[in-house]
C-alpha cells in the first residue's frame, strides 16, 4: 500500500504545479501537502503563490479548462513548513468549494474539456543522398487528463536536382501519447501518411504514389493567450523509396529519414458535456 499511495502521490506532483514568489512558503512542500489531501484532484490546477506583506499571500489557481479562483490567506504558523501545509488546507478546501457539483477525486463527471489545437510551419526531411521539405498543416485534440492527442497531417514535399523537380502532397492520420507539465506538452507519436509524388524535368512527367510513416518525439507549448508553439524530431519511413532520374539529374530520397519540423497556431478551446 505504501508503494501504492507513493505512485498516486509522484503522479500528482508529475501532473500539477504550484509556484511560489514568497520566500515563507515552499512550494514543493505545499504540493507534497496537496497531494495527501486532495489527491488527483490538484493535477488539473496550477498554482501560484505571491506574498502580500507578513505572513499574508495572495493564491491563483488556474484550472487547466480556463477557470481562475483568487484567494487571500492569513498564516499563523512559524516556520515555513507548517506554513505551507497551512495553506495547503486552505487551498484543498477552497479547491472544492469550486468544484463543480458531481466531481469526484476522479475528476469532473459534468463536463470533460476538449482541447483542440491548429497549426502551420515547416519540415525537413535529411537523409543520404538527397533531402527534401515542404510546409505543413497539423491539427490535433486533447482532452481529460491529456495523455492521448489524436493528430491530423497535410503537408507538401519537394526536393530539387538541377532541372529536375520532385513535387508531392502528403495526407495522415495518427495518434500521440505523452503526457501535460504547466503549459508544455510532451509525447511522441506516430503518424502514417499517403504521399502522392510527381517528377518533372526530365524526359517525361511521373507520378507515383507511396507511404510514409512519421516516428517522432513532440514538443508543444501553449501560452496563456491561446497561441501554440510545436516541435518535432523524428524518423519518416516512406516505402517504397523514391528515385526521379532526369536528362542529367537524379533525385533519390532514402527509405529512412531524419525530420525535423515546427509549427505555430492557434489552441481552439472546446468542451464536451458527458
């Protein structure tokens, strides 16, 4: 059982996020003290804690749906320890005060928050002999406790020999796993996609069609006023392998690739009554 509350406790601490600008109280300890209280419930919060004065602080909670809840606290206790489990009762009480009515330790049964996000930028594919890039189209859904982000992929490929030009347009769908701290997401996903490519310079037109299948790590970071700043560092597997040979020039994109990638958008907030 110790093992047990341990991992709901290091889960909590992983999820949530309390900051504090005052040097009579410990934040990390006002988290530890959260997590035994209130349990899951704080990993939807972040916290920050300002000093108004002696022994007077000044608390915002921002729930991750949008909502804000201010309180001013009053702490009587000497030391910074007890300081910080004092207003972590405070804050445990006020935290259910505004829970809406039927939410549990398992989270709100009224309304579960859907995030959605989209967004625009480019992509490098490097790979031996030749590279290629294009720009991009993504948009992507989170919602619950945002461990799972579906992702929608149009983006466009080119590569260049001289003369002979490699133009194409790639469509996917794929999924995400990570996990949300403060205001980033990471994760990693997998994305496969249909490329359809078309070869001109050479002494005729080709068209081909191929798969491709994105492996990445992921990076986003969502500011306060709903921009999105996204990365991405991964493989692109596309089979089969592409080769353009022209009069005197030849284009080939290896199986495997390196690829980088970064997008700017907009976070598109939603919600979805159960």
């Amino acid at each position: 059982m110790p093992g047990i509350a341990g991992l709901a406790i290091a889960l909590v601490l992983a999820l949530g996020a309390v900051r504090s600008r005052d040097a009579s109280v410990d934040g990390p300890a006002v988290e530890r003290a959260l997590a035994i209280r209130s349990g899951r419930d704080t990993a939807a919060w972040t916290i920050d804690i300002e000093g108004r004065g002696e022994r007077r602080v000044h608390v915002t909670m921002r729930h991750r749906n949008g909502r804000i809840v201010r309180r001013d606290y009053v702490l009587e206790a000497t030391t910074a320890e007890e300081r910080s489990r004092e207003l972590a009762a405070g804050i445990a009480l006020a935290l259910e005060q505004e829970a809406p009515a039927g939410e549990g330790a398992d989270g709100p049964s009224v309304a579960a928050p859907i995030g959605g996000w989209v967004a625009a930028g480019l992509r490098l594919g490097a790979g031996r002999p030749d590279a290629d890039g294009g720009v991009s189209l993504r948009a992507g859904m989170l919602w619950g406790r945002r461990h799972v982000q579906p992702i929608v992929h149009l983006g466009s490929v080119h590569a260049r020999a001289a003369a002979l030009r490699v133009d194409g347009v790639r469509v996917g769908l794929g999924l995400a796993g990570g996990a949300p701290w403060r205001q980033w997401w990471f994760g990693a996903a997998v994305i496969p996609q249909l490329a359809h490519m078309v070869a001109r310079g050479g002494p005729r037109t080709a068209r081909s069609l191929a798969s491709s299948t994105e492996i990445t790590a992921l990076a986003q970071w969502r500011s306060p006023v709903g921009v999105l700043v996204a990365a991405r560092l991964g493989t692109d597997i596309q089979a089969p392998s592409l080769r353009a040979v022209g009069r005197r020039d030849s284009v080939r994109l290896a199986p495997v690739r390196l690829l980088v990638g970064v997008e700017v958008g907009l976070v598109l907030p939603l919600s979805r009554k159960r």
